[in-house]
C-alpha cells in the first residue's frame, strides 16, 4: 500500500491529467516536473498546501480504485 501510495503522489505532482478542464474528476494540473526533467517546481510560489492537496488527492484516488 506504502508503495502504491507513493507512486500516485508523485504521478499526480509530476504529470497533467488528461483534461484541461477543471470541472472534471480526472483534471490535474502537475506542480513539479519529473524526476527525468530535474524535479524542479513548475511555478514560483508552491506552497505546502499545494503539496497536501495532491496527498489527498492521491489518497482519494487510491481508495476510490479499490
């Protein structure tokens, strides 16, 4: 579970969802870049909430494929 929850967060900071439009369940915007690309924040004020939200995010997502 660890692991799978790990991957999901990281995938939602570092990959744009399929949707640009944000009304949608699956819409996510990435705040940093891959790991490949250097990891560097997209935007110059990431703040922890941004962070948390992608957390809840990962953990919504993880209980909802279950």
């Amino acid at each position: 579970m660890h692991e799978d929850l790990r991957a999901e967060f990281i995938r939602l900071l570092t990959e744009d969802g399929d949707t640009p439009d944000r009304r949608r369940s699956n819409y996510n915007q990435a705040i940093f870049a891959s790991e490949d690309e250097g990891g560097w924040a997209c935007f110059t004020e990431t703040d922890l909430g941004m962070v948390l939200d992608k957390f809840d995010m990962a953990v919504k997502n993880l209980r909802r494929s279950k």
